[in-house]
C-alpha cells in the first residue's frame, strides 16, 4: 500500500497533469527527494516530508506561478486531515 505522504505527492503531480499533462511528471523528476515511475505514475518520498513536499510545490509554481500552488492544496486538501500536521508543508495549508 502507498503511503500516505507518498499519496500527497501522486495527488500533487496527478491535478498538475491535468492542466499541463505529462511534462508534470518530468518536472516531478527535477525534485530532489522524489523518486518518480513515470510508467506507474507514483512518486516515492525520500528524506524529509514536509521539504520535499515544499520542493515539488515549488517546482510547479516556478514554472506556472500562483496558481498552480492553489491546484497542489486543492489536489491535497481531501488527504490533509489524516497527515500528522508537522508533515504538512505551510505552502499547502
């Protein structure tokens, strides 16, 4: 089973490839921390959560400005209640 830190990440990279389609999981891959299966569509958590959410955040927003920080919490928000609050990055709350 996918963890639940790991479902952050898919649901993150998942909404950005609706909008922008599969360049989300080559910038997902540019992430330091996230190890990323483009053929399964999942990213793996590696090091610190809470950083490397912030990483993977930033990465989209680099590149796409505001919004797509505000598509990231929305991607999230359903999941956020089950993660222990220090896990969760401020850029998602």
């Amino acid at each position: 089973m996918i963890s639940l830190t790991n479902q952050l990440a898919d649901k993150i990279i998942q909404e950005q490839e609706l909008i922008i389609g599969p360049v989300a999981w080559e910038e997902a891959e540019k992430v330091t921390g996230l190890r990323i299966d483009i053929v399964k569509h999942e990213a793996s958590i590696e090091g610190n959560t809470k950083e490397v959410l912030e990483r993977l955040v930033a990465q989209y927003e680099k590149l796409f400005g505001a919004a797509s920080r505000e598509v990231c919490r929305d991607a999230v928000r359903p999941l956020l209640s089950q993660v222990p609050q220090d896990e969760i990055p401020a850029v998602l709350k």
